[in-house]
C-alpha cells in the first residue's frame, strides 16, 4: 500500500534522482540479459546521503503495515539501502534486523549466503532497488525461503513492468514500487 506519506517521498526521490542524473537513455543490457532503451542506476541514489533517507523513509512507511522481523535483498543493490534502513531503525527505535542475499553461498570464511543476525522462522521484506524480470529478487526470496523465513511483501523503488509484478502474484507476494515504467522510459510515481 502506497500512503500519502510514501507518495511524498516517491515524488522527493524522484527529484532527487533527476538531479543525480540516475535515469540514462542509450543501448542497455540489463542483469536479465534484455535489452532496454534506458537504464536506471538506483545505487547513485542509494549511496547518496538524501537519496539514502528518502529511500529508508519510504520503505519504513510502507513497513508499518507489515507485521515483520527483517529486510533485506540481494547484493550489491538492497547492500546499501539495508544499511540505512538499519540505523533509521536504531534512530527511530524500532526493533527490526537487516540482511542481505549473495547470489551464491561463498566458498571462503564462514560460507555464508546469507548475511545478518536472521534465524529461522522470521517475517521479512525483501527489496531491490530496481526490478525486471526479478532474477535477483527471487532468487533472494528463495534463498530465504530455504533458510525458513516467509517473505510477507517486496518491495522496490523502480518497477520496470517487465514481469516480476505477475510473478510475484503468483506467489501471492504483495510488490509495492514508488516508480513504475514503460518500455519508453517514462517513469509515473505509483498510487
């Protein structure tokens, strides 16, 4: 669910995106391996330090009518949203964990795929900064789903409408996006 407070922050981020010039045109391959006339790089949001809290803010609000433990998503894009989301949450008092999904478990250390004080059994929010197909969205939502927690909602700052909405459906996950998008490029902010 889309609130007038989320809607607020969508359309700030929005600015703040077109200041950072995050939305490119051009011949793109994306991670899915499509091809697309524009490109979105969510991590100069991310990683930009007002960009970063109106991302936080936005998925937080939406958060409050989720009844969850974490959030996270996959490497590299939801590393950096995690993280801001992880000091709102000290800042503001709520009690929630972060982590983040490798796309392969690693063959060093500790072996993990899966970063973060999360345990079986756990309600998450899984996000991406941009979703397409979803490869990398659903393989975190597996992975965890492995690891024995139930993915309650997904979540994104750019929707491109490229087939992750149905999947999602299918699963009967709810997927909230701040942005949506056409083929063309055009960006609306979502009701």
């Amino acid at each position: 669910m889309v609130t007038h407070n989320t809607r607020n922050y969508a359309n700030k981020l929005y600015d703040r995106a077109i200041e950072l010039n995050c939305l490119r045109f051009g011949d793109f391959t994306l991670s899915s391996g499509a091809k697309s006339s524009y490109y979105f790089d969510g991590r100069l949001l991310s990683l930009d330090s007002i960009g970063s809290e109106l991302i936080s803010e936005s998925f937080l609000n939406i958060l409050e009518n989720y009844d969850i433990d974490a959030f996270g998503g996959p490497t590299i894009a939801a590393v950096p949203i995690v993280g801001s989301m992880v000091l709102q949450c000290r800042i503001k008092n709520i009690n929630l964990k972060g982590f983040f999904v490798r796309p392969e478990q690693k063959s060093h250390g500790a072996g993990k795929q899966v970063e973060g004080n999360i345990s079986s059994g756990m309600k998450i929010a899984t996000f991406d900064d941009t979703v397409s197909t979803g490869k990398s969205l659903f393989n975190a939502i597996d992975t965890m789903d492995a690891y024995g927690c139930e993915t309650l909602v997904c979540m994104t700052i750019l929707d491109r409408n490229m087939g992750a909405r149905e999947e999602l459906k299918k699963r009967k996950i709810p997927f909230i996006s701040l942005w949506e998008s056409n083929e063309k490029g055009e960006i609306t902010i979502s009701s």
